[in-house]
C-alpha cells in the first residue's frame, strides 16, 4: 500500500471558498485512498466539504496533504493540479 504526501500553495484570489472547495472533495472522492489535508496544526479528511471549509484557506495558504492506498500517488497529483491551477479562476 503507498503512502504519500506533498505541498501545494492555494493561487487563486479569494482561497478554498464553496466552490472550489467542493471541487477538491469531488476530485478527493475520485479515489480509493484515504487522504487527509492539512493547514497549520488542522489536518482534514480531504472527502468531506465540511472538513475542508473548515481549513478557511486564503490565497498564498499551503497545504499538506497525504494519501494512503493503492492510487495514492494518482489522488495527490490530480489535487495538486487542481490546486496550482487555482481551481481554474483568476
């Protein structure tokens, strides 16, 4: 079983709001593994929005997140171009 984990900081201008936000737990939920997010001493299961939202994470935020199962590698490289990518706003 993997077990990885990697960085990405939060570009887009208003941070991990509803939207993006639910678009991270759906690309999370993709995935068998479990995978976990964290900012600061809060660590979250990534698959659950309110665990997320909860993170409040603005623009310039990093964070940590580590997956753990067979398509772990697969789960943390598809949220971290979802991150980078600003979630596809400005």
């Amino acid at each position: 079983m993997d077990e990885c984990q990697t960085e990405v900081t939060v570009v887009n201008t208003h941070g991990l709001h509803a939207r993006p936000a639910m678009q991270f737990v759906d690309t999370a939920n993709k995935f068998n593994s479990e995978i976990t997010v964290s900012s600061g001493d809060a660590e979250m299961d990534a698959k659950s929005i309110m665990s997320v939202m909860q993170l409040a994470a603005t623009r310039g935020t990093v964070l940590r997140m580590k997956a753990q199962g067979r398509d772990a590698q697969e789960a943390l490289a598809a949220l971290a171009e979802l991150v980078s990518k600003g979630f596809g706003e400005p």
